[in-house]
C-alpha cells in the first residue's frame, strides 16, 4: 500500500514539474507517435489514433488532478492530527502541574 501512495504522489510530483505543451505540440507529438505506429495520414486510421491520443492524454491529466487532490486531503488530515495531538500534549502538561 505504501509503495502504490509513493508511487501516485511521484506520478503527480512529476506531472506538475513538466510544462505546459501548446495544442499544436501535442498534435504533433499524436502526429508522430501515430505515423510511427504506421498509419497514413489522411486515413480513417489515423485520425481514430490522433482522437486515442488525445482520450488518453484527457485520462492522464485527470488521474493526475485526482492524485494531487488526494495527496492535498491527505496533507490536510494530517495537519489536523497533529493540533489534535499537540492540544492532547497541552492538556496532559496542564495536569501535571
């Protein structure tokens, strides 16, 4: 379980550290990859690879939204655990007095 959060906020801490690409620089990153793949362009095949590019790519930036909300709830709830054990440690040093 730990290596899967390790890996998720890795995914997500590297995902933020790329910059942003222009429509035209990803079409032709989809471009590439479908010649590449070996489809035509102008083909009913190639166009169904560039929408598959672009689904995938639309996944991708979701599930990496995903994660950096999760890892941002996580950090919140830990906050949160911590006020509570540090008023736990204030009450108990009160007592002791």
């Amino acid at each position: 379980m730990k290596k899967i959060v390790f890996l998720l906020s890795l995914s997500g801490f590297l995902t933020s550290c790329t910059p942003s690409l222009t429509r035209d620089q990803e079409l032709a990153i989809y471009r590439s990859r479908c010649l590449d793949y070996g489809y035509l362009m102008g083909t009913r095949e190639f166009a169904d690879c560039m929408m598959q590019q672009e689904t995938q790519e639309q996944e991708f930036a979701l599930q990496s939204r995903k994660i950096a909300a999760l890892e941002s709830q996580n950090s919140i709830e830990k906050n949160k655990v911590r006020v509570k054990e540090n008023e736990l440690r204030q009450k108990r040093k009160k007592k002791v007095k």
